[in-house]
C-alpha cells in the first residue's frame, strides 16, 4: 500500500490540474465560449469525480490489504484537525458538483450561478486546506 503521504501528493498534483481545468473553462465563458465552458466542465467533473472514487477506494481496501494502514498514520494532531476542516469543504462539493452540471446541462441559469458561488467558495476553501496545509511528506523532513 503507499503511504498516505503518497496519496496526500498525488491527489495534491491532481487537484492543481483539474483547477487549472476549472479556470480554463471560467477564462473560456467569460470569452462567451459557453458551449466549451460546458464541455470543460464536464471533463472536470469525471476527473474530479474519478479522483475522489479511487481515494475511497485506497480507504476502504488499504486497512484489509496492510493491518494498521492508515492515510493519517504519522500526523500530527493539527494535521488531523486540518483534514476534518478540508473535509468541512470536500463533502459538500461532492453534493454541489452533480448540480452544478445539472443546472448547467438544462440551462439553469438562475440556480447555477449562485451554486457557482458557493462552488467556487467551497473549492477555494478546499484548496487552502488541502494544498496548503494537509502534509504530503513526514513531519521530521520538514525539520532536518
């Protein structure tokens, strides 16, 4: 099993490319390219979606494949208390991002653009916490 620092990378690395996918279809509907924000986005959603699948994953099957395993195994009590807080953002983009799609592929404009609001939020909260601040290697590296 990898470590959990290994996943915190990787999910690290793939959540900056699917921002950047974000920002690339916001760039694309402020140009008037609805139809390839739309597009976009749905690619975001897959990836993103994709991503938290697999990290459920690797949850639930690590600990019957390595007795003991553990994401937060070697953390420290404020990392802990960091992934309750990016989880306090997570869970409720998992319950925002099908509506959004939704209220986009039907043309919903009244209900998507204050669900984009509260998305952008909720993201932004996510990627301060979890880039910022989850830990992606051992806290002795940090202080050789």
């Amino acid at each position: 099993m990898p470590s959990g620092y290994d996943i915190i990378l990787v999910l690290k690395i793939t959540v900056s490319a699917v921002t950047v996918l974000l920002v690339a279809s916001l760039i694309f509907l402020a140009r008037g390219r609805v139809k390839l924000h739309g597009r976009l986005n749905l690619l975001f959603f897959v990836l993103t979606m994709s991503a938290v699948l697999a990290f459920e994953v690797l949850l639930r099957i690590g600990p019957y494949l390595e007795p003991g395993w553990s994401v937060t195994n070697g953390w420290t009590v404020f990392h802990r208390q960091v992934l309750r807080v990016h989880l306090c953002f997570v869970i409720p983009l998992l319950f925002v991002m099908p509506l959004m799609l939704l209220t986009g592929l039907k043309h919903w404009r009244r209900i998507h653009i204050p669900l984009g609001i509260l998305f952008a939020l909720l993201w932004a909260g996510m990627l301060v916490t979890g880039i910022g601040l989850l830990p992606h290697a051992p806290v002795e590296a940090w202080n050789p």
